[in-house]
C-alpha cells in the first residue's frame, strides 16, 4: 500500500491550516491501547497553533465550575444541619465534641455517631447511586423515562428481599444479622439483575422505548402482587420484618450492614465512573457506538454490572425509594445544559446526594416515609421532561 | 486495496442477498452504491464495517482480515456514517466530532491539543467551523449531516462508509454533499463508498459505481457503468428506460 499525503484546501478556505493531519493510507500498524497516534506534520515550519478555546466554551466551564462547587457547599451544609436535626435536643457544640472525639455525654454520643452520622451517610450513598444508576438506564436504553424504579429493578429487588425474609425464617438463619444482611444484598441483587436481564434483552428486539418502559411497569406490578401474595402465605414475625422493610426508610440501616453498604456502593460508583466514555459513545445509538470501537458486550456488562450494585444495594437496605433515579439526570442535564457524561455523571451524583439528603430533613422535621417526599419533588421534573419533549437521545 | 471483498456472501434469515461477490475498492476514489430497495446495500455497508454477520467469503481491510482486527483496530480503520439521527439536545456539534477520536483517547476520552486541532479541521473540511457551539437538536437534516461526516473524519481513517447521505436532503444539498464526499475522496486521499437512490449524483460526481444487481454486484468505473447496460436493466418493464447518452431516466416511448 502506497503512503499518500495530501495537503488539502478545502472549498477555498484560506491556506493557514491545511496540512493539520495527513492520512497515511492504510497504515497498518496499531498501537495497543489508549496513546494517541497522530502523525506529526513533517513540516514544522507550517504548524498551526492550537485552536484557541472561545467565549462560548470559557463561558460554559465557568458555569459548570461554579455549579459544581456550589452544590458541594450545599451539600455540605445540608450535611452538617442533618446532623444537628433529630428527635432529641443536642446543641451544636456537642455534635462537634462527640464527631471530633471530644467531650460530650455517652448517649450524644451514640445518638450522634449512631444514628444521626449513618442515617445522613446513607441518604448521601444512597442518593449518588440511585442518580448514577438512572443516568446510565437512560442512556443505555435511550429512553428519557428509565430509571432503576420505573424499570422495575426496585421490584425485582423487593421479590429477592421478599423470598429471602420470608423464606429465611424456615432455613433457620434468620436472626444471624451479618447473614441476614448479606442475604438480603444478595436477594436483591439476584432480583435486580433478573429484572434488568428481561428488560435488556427484550430491548435488543425491541427498539421502541414505550415497549421497554411499559414492560417494566408490568413486571414491576406482576412482582409486587406476587410478594403480596408472599406476605399472606408467611408467619407473623417473618412478614414483620419484612413490612417494616417495604415501607422504605434510610434510618433502618446498622452499622453491621453499613459495612456491606458502603464499599458496594462505592464500588458501583467507581464503576459508573468507568462507564462515562462508553455512555459518551451509545449516546449516538449503539451502531455508531461500536464503529468507533466500542467493545459493546464489555460496556453493556460494565453498565449491568454497577446498576445492579447500586440499585440492587439500595433497595436491600433503604426499600424501594423512587423518582431519584428518574428526576435527577434530568436535574443535571437542565442545570449543566450538557450531554457530556463527563459532566453529568459527577453532577448526578451530586445532586443525587443533595436531595436524597435534603428530603432526609424533611421526612425527619415532619416523619413522613421518605418515598412520599421523592414522589413529589420527582414528578414536577418528570412532567416538564414530557412536556418539553426535548431529544435527549 | 483499500476494501477487499472476496467470494461475499450475505444474507439474512433465508434470504441470500448476495452471492460470492468479489470486488476491489481503492483509496482515493468515491464510488456510489446502487441498487433497488431491499437489495442489501445497508447489509454490504454493516458487513464492511463490522456490524454486521457473513455467511461465508472475505472482507479486508487494507490488506488485513476484518475479523482478525479488534474493535479499535477497526475503529481506527473504516469510519461508517448510519442512517441514525442524532438530535440530541444540549449536545454541541463539536462534541459530536470530538466523539469520532474515541478509538484514540483514553479511558474517560479526554482530548489532547492534536485531537482538538483534528476536529477542528473536520469541521473545516466540511464547512461547519461556525457551528461548533450549537447544538445537534437545532441543525437542518444537511447539516446534520456535514456533522456526522465530520465525526467520521476525525475518526482518521483511510475508509469511510455512507448509508444513504443524501436522502432527506434537498436537491442544492444533495450536490453539495456529493462534491464534498468527491473532495475528501481525492484530496484526504480517502476510500470513500456511500450508497445512493441517486442516479444522477452517482453518475457525475463518483469515479466509480457499485451497482447490485441481486444476488451479484457490478463494480466499474463510472464511464464503463454507464455504458455496461447494468443500470437499463434496472428499469426494464417499469415504461422508464435508462439513456446512457444523456445519463438520465426517461419514459419509454409509447
């Protein structure tokens, strides 16, 4: 194969900035991984000056920088009135004392420490995985309206909870709590993932989006009527917990289970972060995606993967908690003006954390279930998505 | 050879849509892709750029097997413009270009000072340096267009393929799309296939035209096409014939 290098005017356009890259034809040699292979211009001598960025651009970054670092301030100071807030009356000064070790009575302590700090840890987690798992659902199937609750991941985990806590009690392991909780994570991502499995690979099939939203839907309602009728066949004690468990409540958390909840979750997020440049490219549809190399097996694992830790995690320890998922990529992408992944899927965290957080205050000031809170700050932004029936896909 | 087809067979379900097929396709030559709906040509393209199965034969890729290459050595191969819209909103066209340097960058695709120049050239070759900022949902169906080839520019590779470019394009836009393929073609030195319904944008401005004629595919240059006979028979019994002194279509005379 002969190298041919042209330098190339295109349609007239001034001489400066021509020989910017020459296409050595056929140019069989490849390199392994991630280094960039771009031919140097053999002639210094007419080497243009990078591009220069514009008004635009400048203007766009600053925007996301300053978003960026006030949500974190937000967040940060919702933190820390979340810990102040509570039943019992602390001052100020002894949150500091019993978060800094320092000197405060026993039971500010434990209540502080133990209840507040894990509660307030949890809505953070929590919140940041629900967005992040609903961000990569949207993209993934394209569909403005996915999310791990909608799609009937929330289900499929309350069926795995279901038949672990109300089986449980027959295989005696019941009240061993680090089995338990285990059990439970692990009933709930077994659920998830069969769930998310159905709806993935109906949606191969099938490439219209009200198809996969409503088959969620009914797999979602199919689940639920199956665990209520799991809760008519079950003991008293076992249908208890697993009540309790339904009705969806970040304070439910233990510090036993904080141990499995945290570095799960962590690593979902991780997960979702490596996900960004695979999102990138399926946000032009899976056939562009995979002409410009992406490994769409590996990817579309990837994404499973850390959805279903996310929202498998979640569910097992908070309940079903809904619209977080759903209302905050949105929240992102109207905040940011960005389809980047780059952006949203930091920002989507963030936010995430910040309202799941903010209504941890609210159920806390008022003691109303937590999903009755999500609901209604969700579906205001659920009805000007539809309204606004903007492309995001 | 840029693109090597050697004994292609392909098809889908029970149909065989083309039969033991060989053809050479050079660099730096656009060659149109004829042939009646239904024929295979969307299935040819997908098949060349990797996306799709084959029953049996060879595809190279200058001069290297494309199942032997892996996703990036492909990618960095033959860039495919589909028939997919891509209207997505608060999604910038240089952000679209910037996407086509995914086979190059790094695991969360940041670009370096070379990648920004390559799609800032992109961009220029196609005429759409001033619509870098505005976003894919606010662009007419040709400039969306100019967008997505750009993409495939910066993707820099000695191959692209089309799927039907120039269908829901107005007719100035039709030319204009057809003249800036042929430009890259010659100038970038690029192997450039687009498949076409139009005859006319086929014939003067392609160096040379695939035309599948089910289940066989005839490649000749443009001159020899024209006069090969193979694109009469495409309207035999439909009261149009083809006139190879003029390059047009007519009713037949009664």
């Amino acid at each position: 194969m002969k190298a041919q290098e042209h330098t190339l005017s295109p349609s007239g356009s001034p001489a400066e900035g021509k020989e910017l890259h020459k296409t050595t034809h056929c140019k069989t040699t490849y390199y392994s991984s991630t280094n960039h292979t771009t031919n140097t211009p053999p002639n210094p001598e007419k080497k243009i000056r990078a591009p220069h960025r514009s008004h635009l651009y400048n203007n766009r970054k600053k925007r996301h920088t300053l978003l960026f670092v006030g949500l974190s301030v937000l967040l940060i100071l919702l933190f820390a009135v979340d810990l102040t807030i509570g039943s019992a009356d602390i001052t100020l000064r002894d949150v500091w004392a019993a978060l800094t070790g320092g000197e405060c009575s026993a039971i500010h302590r434990q209540i502080i420490l133990h209840i507040r700090l894990l509660k307030a840890l949890t809505a953070l987690l929590a919140g940041a995985a629900l967005a992040a798992s609903g961000l990569q659902m949207q993209t993934l199937f394209r569909n403005p309206l996915a999310g791990p609750y909608v799609l009937g991941l929330s289900s499929g985990a309350s069926l795995g909870v279901a038949l672990f806590l109300l089986g449980a009690p027959l295989l005696g392991v019941a009240h061993h709590s680090i089995v338990q909780s285990l059990g439970i994570a692990g009933a709930a991502w077994i659920g998830s993932a069969l769930v998310l499995f159905i709806v993935m690979a109906v949606s191969r099939r099938i490439k219209d989006i009200m198809v996969i939203l409503i088959l969620g839907m009914m797999l979602g309602s199919g689940i639920s009527s199956v665990v209520e009728m799991l809760q008519y066949l079950s003991d008293e004690s076992a249908l208890k917990s697993f009540v309790i468990w339904t009705m969806g409540s970040l304070g439910e958390v233990t510090s036993e289970q904080m141990q499995l909840l945290v570095p799960t979750i962590l690593a979902g997020l991780l997960l979702s972060i490596a996900s960004i440049k695979p999102l990138n490219l399926l946000l032009l549809g899976e056939h562009y995606a995979r002409t410009m190399g992406l490994n769409i097996l590996r990817a579309r694992r990837l994404i499973f993967v850390s959805t279903i830790l996310l929202a498998g995690t979640c569910t097992a320890f908070c309940g079903p908690i809904g619209f977080i998922g759903l209302a905050v990529p949105h929240l992102a992408r109207m905040l940011f003006a960005s389809a980047d992944h780059r952006t949203l899927m930091p920002a989507s965290m963030l936010i995430g954390a910040l309202l799941l957080v903010g209504c941890d205050l609210l159920t806390k000031s008022f003691a109303f279930p937590i999903n009755t809170v999500t609901a209604l700050l969700g579906i205001p932004v659920v009805i000007v998505v539809v309204l606004r029936n903007r492309n995001f896909f | 050879m840029s693109i090597r087809l050697h004994q292609l067979t392909l098809g889908y379900g029970s149909r065989l849509l083309l039969d033991h097929i060989t053809a050479e396709l050079p660099d730096g030559q656009l060659t149109a892709l004829l042939g009646r709906n239904g024929t295979g040509k969307s299935t040819l393209l997908r098949a060349i750029a990797g996306l799709g199965p084959i029953r049996s034969g060879e595809i190279r890729l200058c001069d290297q097997e494309l199942t032997g290459l892996t996703a990036q050595q492909r990618a960095r191969t033959i860039s495919f413009v589909t028939t997919d819209k891509v209207r997505i909103a608060n999604l910038t066209c240089e952000e679209v270009v910037a996407l086509g340097r995914a086979p190059y960058t790094d695991w969360i695709g940041r670009l370096n000072d070379e990648d920004r120049r390559i799609v800032r050239r992109a961009l220029q070759l196609t005429g759409m340096e001033s619509f870098g900022h505005k976003t894919m949902d606010t662009l007419s169906d040709g400039e969306c267009q100019r967008i997505m080839i750009a993409r495939a520019l910066a993707q820099d590779t000695p191959i692209v393929l089309l799927d039907e470019p120039t269908a829901f394009l107005d007719l100035p836009n039709r030319y204009e799309l057809g003249t800036l393929l042929r430009r890259l073609a010659h100038h970038e030195g690029k192997c450039i296939v687009f498949s076409t319904h139009d005859l006319d944008v086929a014939l003067s401005l392609c160096d040379s035209v695939a035309l599948i004629d089910p289940p066989t595919l005839h490649h000749l240059p443009t001159e020899a096409m024209v006069h090969s006979g193979h694109i009469e028979r495409l309207f035999t019994g439909d009261g149009l014939h083809f006139d190879p002194d003029s390059r047009s279509v007519r009713a037949a005379k009664e």
